[in-house]
C-alpha cells in the first residue's frame, strides 16, 4: 500500500512539474508585436495618499492639471460614505468627480466591499456581523449611489467590487461571493444600462473566467516585482504570452474579448510598509529603469489600456525627497500615449 502511494504520489507531482514547466514554455514564447497606440491612464486612492502623510485634494488636483490623465479610476470606499448606519457622506466623492469634470478626465467608478488598495475590504463596522443585513446596506448604498451620479456624464465606467474572486486582503471570510456579485451587477444593469461594467481579476494568480463572463469590460492586474516572505523580492517568470494565452483562454471560456489592464504596477511592493523602506530599498521593485520597462511589457499584452498604479507614491518622492523622476517619467507616457 505504501509503495503505491508513493508510486501514486510521484506521478502526481510529475504531472504538476510538467504543467509548470508547460505553462512557463507559453508564458514566454517570444511577442513580436505590441500595441504602441495602448493608452495609460491612472489609478487614484485618497486613502492612500492620506496615509503617506500628503494631503489628498492637493495630489489630486496636481494630478489633474499636471499629468492630464484622459481617464481616471477612483473608488467610492463604503467605510468612508456610510460612517454612521444609514447616513451617507457623498462630499468627498463629489468633488472628486467636479474636479475630474473641470479637468475633462473621464472616471471609472469602483464600488463595493471590495475596493483598490490596503485593507481591500471596506465594511463599516456595524455591518460585520450579520451577512444578511450587511448585503442589504450594501445593496441600498449602491442604489444611491447609482441614483445620484447615473446622469453624470463624467462618469464612464462602473466597477462592481475589485477583484471579487480573490481571497486576498483583510476581510471577512465569504464577505463577497458569486451570488452577491451577481446581485450587485443586475443593479447596476437596471439603473444604468448604458455604461460599461468591469469587473476585475489578478494577473498572475487568478484564472479569470469567472470575472470575465460577468463582465463587458474585464480587467486585470499586472505586477513584476513583489516582495513575499521568506523569500523577498520576486520576479514573476511569465512573458507577455502568459497574458495573450489567458485572453484566449477567455475569449473561449466565457466570450469575452475586451480587456483593459485595470492596475498596472508602477510603485515598489516592499517588505511591510513602503515609508519604513528607504528609497533605495523602494526602487529594488521600481524605479524610473523599471517602469519603462513594465511599460513596454503591457504594450506587449496586446490590451485596450492601462491604469497606472502608484501616482500617490510619485508625488510623495517628488514632493518629501526631492525624487521627481517617477513623476516625470509618467508625464511622458500618459501624455505621449493620449
């Protein structure tokens, strides 16, 4: 019995090995073409600029009258409209969306209990602890939301949860499932049906067909730097044709053929909190050399567009090192590609 378990065993992780090795044969079989005319946009969180010690309206506005990004992808985060149960806070948002408007900057809208950045989950409190009613506000939050900013013409796209697929992230176990997502979605299809909705899904980690079929514009992340413990800074093995295969994986699986790259890595991933590293600690997974380099791998994926993720981080270089490079660097390209 024993000899056939480890007979067994063995052919299981050969099996495996192969898939492996198979998958990062595709991953980097060699792209000839890329899309030069692939538009950048950018990915914006007051809540994280909040937390690198900036003020968030002043990094926004010089967003806007500096960078001149086309496109803009911000979050409505439920624990910041709904601070006390059944009153919502829309002032934040508003202005955002005023000032996006004045800029001419067309903005995706990501709502849900899923939404970009640390902790990735973001219930208030009051709800934690009852499913049934938590899905509930959730749901009446989203109507009024959907209610108010629906005639908003700088609105472009709604963004149902982020990442809803992926157990990463501080949050509730089961907090956002299928069903739930489902729900979300068939609200937003019977207040607004004219706008596009994304829904979004890991890069490397996630096989995407869930997300997909949900979605009329999918989006994905893409990192290639990261640090994981214990084995610090990790470059992912996979080529552009790891992106192209998935596509088609899609585009079979679940019809889909547009795809965006929703979260574009363009700020370090460091050990712990990015301010307890220096900035050449920082720069060990970006820095000016790496983000052309990221730059001409998205073109490579062949995609729509991309939303830059780190702006906050640029700003915070610029303004408390004295490190404008980062800043600079994406003027070019946002303003070269739109």
């Amino acid at each position: 019995m024993i000899k056939f378990l480890l007979k067994f065993t063995w052919k299981i992780l050969l099996v495996a090995l192969s898939l492996v090795g198979l998958i990062l044969i595709v991953s980097n079989l060699p792209v000839k073409s890329k899309n030069e005319q692939m538009s950048f946009h950018l990915s914006f969180s007051q809540l994280y600029a909040s937390a690198l010690g900036l003020d968030w309206k002043e990094v926004y506005q010089e967003m806007l009258t500096d960078l001149k990004p086309k496109k803009l992808r911000i979050a409505s985060y439920w624990t910041e409209i709904e601070k006390q149960k059944g009153v919502y806070d829309w002032e934040a948002l508003d202005w955002m969306i005023e000032e996006a408007e004045k800029n001419d900057t067309g903005i995706i809208l990501a709502f849900g209990i899923k939404a970009p950045r640390w902790p990735e989950c973001f219930i208030p409190d009051f709800y934690l602890d009852d499913k049934e009613a938590r899905e509930s506000a959730l749901l009446s939050y989203e109507k009024v939301l959907l209610e108010r900013y629906k005639d908003n013409a700088t609105i472009v796209m709604w963004q149902v949860e982020n990442e809803p697929f992926l157990p990463f992230g501080h949050c509730i176990k089961g907090a956002v499932d299928a069903n739930l997502v489902d729900q979300e979605i068939a609200q937003v299809k019977s207040i607004d049906s004219r706008r596009p909705i994304m829904v979004t899904d890991s890069g490397e980690l996630s096989i995407w067909i869930q997300a997909a079929k949900r979605a009329d514009i999918f989006g994905t992340t893409l990192y290639r730097i990261i640090h994981k413990e214990p084995f610090g800074y990790i470059r992912y093995p996979l080529g552009p044709s790891f992106f192209r295969a998935k596509a088609m994986l899609i585009k079979i699986f679940a019809n889909q053929e547009r795809i965006i790259i929703s979260e574009l890595q363009a700020e370090p991933w460091a050990k712990g909190w990015v301010l307890n590293n220096s900035v050449e600690e920082q720069y060990k997974s970006m820095s000016p050399e790496k983000f052309a380099e990221i730059i001409d791998y998205a073109q490579k994926t062949n995609f729509e567009e991309a939303y830059l993720w780190g702006v906050e981080w640029w700003y915070w270089l610029r303004e408390n090192q004295m490190r404008p490079e980062m800043w600079e660097e994406a003027k070019k390209i946002i303003r070269a590609e739109n």
